[in-house]
C-alpha cells in the first residue's frame, strides 16, 4: 500500500473530481469508469467515458492558457508533484490519463512518508 501525505493526495483527489465534473457538464455521457493501477513507481489513474469526446481544438486552447482553464490548471497542478495529464479522444468518449510518480526518484514535494 501507498500512502500520500496530505499535498499530493489533495491533488490527485482534486484531479479526479475536476475530470468527473468535466464528464458530467461536456461529455453528454452516461457512464465513467476510474481505473488505478501502481505501476513501478507510478500511479497511474485511468478515467475513460462513453460521451462525445474532447476535441483537438478544445484540448490545444486550454492547454495554451485560451478558453476554459480547468485542464491547463489540472496539468499545472499534476506537474508540480512531478506527474502528467494525457488526454486522449477514443472515438467513442474521451481516456483522461494521469501518471504521478511515486517513491524514489519522486520530487521533493512528493515522496514516501516519514
């Protein structure tokens, strides 16, 4: 078992409500599905949906700051514990990939517990 201090852990649970909330107010879908995995040194948490899909554009404005600012701020926020976002349009919904780096190696924000 992993155990997050209190920052990364915020994060992480931060991340997830903000890519639930984005499934609920844009996808038009009617089911999301949250994966976990540790896989090595990282935790990887895999959201999936059976909506509309986030479009390229979208995607390119948010992440250059243009528009919304709930995914820039998502990457901004997983990249300071060292992690990334990847989105990804299915064809048939949106994958919604974030990768956190977990124990040695980690940031000196984000590490095993004392």
């Amino acid at each position: 078992m992993v155990e997050l201090d209190d920052t990364p852990g915020v994060i992480i649970f931060r991340a997830v409500q903000e890519l639930l909330v984005n499934v609920v107010k844009h996808a038009g879908a009617s089911v999301a599905h949250i994966t976990l995995s540790n896989r090595g040194n990282e935790l990887v948490i895999i959201m999936e949906d059976d909506g509309r899909g986030i479009s390229t554009e979208a995607d390119r404005m948010k992440r250059n700051g243009k528009g919304g600012f709930g995914l820039f701020n998502l990457r901004e926020r997983i990249g300071s514990i060292g992690g990334s976002l990847h989105l990804r349009n299915t064809g048939s919904g949106t994958e919604a990939k974030l990768c956190i780096p977990l124990g040695t190696g980690a940031s000196p924000e984000y590490g095993e517990s004392s």
